[in-house]
C-alpha cells in the first residue's frame, strides 16, 4: 500500500513539474499544440494530392496547383537534389488558422513546420510570381527537411544559410546575378549592416525564432544579407557550392561541410565577403 502511495505522489509530482515548465515557457506550450493540432480537416485536392485545404481555401489551392510543378523543378534544378518524400502542402483559408500551426512564423506568408508546409491567404495576395517565390523559398526548406529531419536541419545548419539558401532558390540561383555581381544588388543599407558587424549575431544563430521578429513577421534584413553571401559562395565557386550543398543534405555538420567544399572555414569566407564588398568594380 505504502509502495502505490508513493508511485501515486511521484507521479503527481511528475506531472505538476512538466505543467510548471510549460507555465514558465509558453513557447515550448505552442510548440507542442502546434505540433499535434490536428489537420484532418484539411481536403485534399481532387487535381493534385499534394494539396490540401481548409473549407473556404479551394480557390487558392488551386492556384499553387498552377505554380507547384515549377517550383519544385526549380529547387530540384538549382540544389541538384530530388525531394526524398512527397511534398505535403496545407493550405490555410485564414491567418488565424495558419498562426495556430506556425507558432513562431505567425505573420509570414509560409513556413514549414513538423514536416508539413503551411501557405498563409497573404502568400495569395500579390499574385501568382509572387506566390511562385513564396512556394519556392519554403519548398526549399521542405527538400533539407525531407534529407535531414527537423532537428539536424536546424542543429547542423546555421540560420543565415537556411535563410539565405531558400531566398537564393527563390531569386532564381544565379540567374538573379547573371552578367552583374552581388555588389550590383546589396543595397547601401544591407551593405553597410554586414559591414558593420551589425548581422554578426544573426548570423551565428541557429536559433529558428531569430528569423522573425517580435511581431511574427520576417526578418528581412537577415534573409537578404545572408542570401546575398550564399549568391557570393555560388557565383565565386560554383563547383565548390554545388559540393557545399551535397555534404549538407547527407548530413554534414555546417562547418565541416564549408572546411570540405572550399578548403577554408567559415571565417575566412566572411572576411573574403568584406573584401569583396569594399573592392571597386574592375
């Protein structure tokens, strides 16, 4: 009797100290609810599986079904990498709705999360070369997500890479700097906050929640300097990018991967970035 007794009272102790640590860290609360938050609701395209959709969201649903296929030929063309598993995308009918799957990215036009890839009615409301960019960007997440899973994507990839690589896709690979260079691009304002030391925090971080800011909106100011370096490491070396990108998706840790593709770390690039910054058009 006793020896239930005090299985009774661990247990409850057990339990009131995961709900402390939920209580004291909302974040991870919304982290589990968002994860297990149901989508049964969601109805799958008759057109195309990969879709599914909120009541109220067929119309959209059927708009990224124009857009899909060329997205993802896109990413599969500029990474040299075919996705691993079907592509599982979950289109919401409102913000509302999206916010409550994507905890952290609540004001975005996509994001994915736990391995499903939610479009918010914003990516909707420009257009379809602008859904097509958004569709892009996360469809670039979604194929390291399919090689990696959610946590070695986030523990071995920095966050400025896994911004800057998706905005990089997105931009159209080198095709966004063809016949010009990167200091054709950067703004004076992005020139000078990588110059300055400005991003140096941003990007050190692998820390998914400094991609946004406090109002769940991006933080584009990381999206484009990182991205505009990730431009720098392709049109500099190509061969060595392409060799970057193949040592990440087998699961190379980021600077190992970066030692092996260009035979310098990381901190050398970033210095060679500067300079290349600075120097004047030949």
């Amino acid at each position: 009797m006793n020896y239930k007794k005090i299985l009774v009272s661990a247990a409850a102790i057990v339990i009131l100290l995961v709900i402390g640590i939920f209580l004291s860290r909302p974040i991870l609360l919304k982290a589990v609810l968002a994860k297990y938050k149901s989508t049964d609701h969601f109805v799958t395209l008759a057109e195309d599986a990969r879709i599914r959709y909120e009541p109220g969201a067929k119309d959209n649903a059927a708009a990224v079904k124009e857009i899909l296929d060329g997205s993802q030929k896109n990413v599969e063309s500029l990474l040299k990498a075919h996705f691993k598993k079907p592509i599982d995308l979950y289109v919401c009918a409102s913000q509302v709705s999206f916010n409550g799957y994507v905890f952290l990215s609540k004001n975005v036009k996509g994001a994915v999360y736990w391995g499903k890839l939610f479009l918010s009615p914003r990516a909707f409301s420009q257009g379809e070369a602008a859904l097509a960019e958004v569709t892009t960007h996360e469809l670039t997440h979604y194929l390291f997500h399919t090689y990696l899973g959610e946590q070695a994507h986030i523990e071995h990839i920095p966050l400025w890479f896994r911004e800057g690589i998706a905005v990089y896709v997105a931009n159209g690979g080198p095709a966004y700097t063809e016949g010009k260079n990167v200091r054709d691009v950067i703004s004076d304002d992005e020139k000078e906050a990588y110059l300055s030391g400005a991003t140096n925090a941003w990007f050190a971080s692998k820390n998914p929640g400094d991609a946004v800011g406090k109002n769940g909106t991006a933080n584009w100011l990381l999206y484009r300097v990182g991205a505009l370096f990730v431009h720098y490491l392709h049109d500099s070396q190509p061969a060595q990018f392409d060799r970057l990108v193949q040592l990440l998706l087998s699961g190379s840790e980021f600077t190992d991967a970066v030692n092996t593709a260009y035979g310098k770390n990381v901190e050398l690039l970033h210095k060679e970035f500067a300079q290349f910054l600075t120097a004047k058009n030949s």
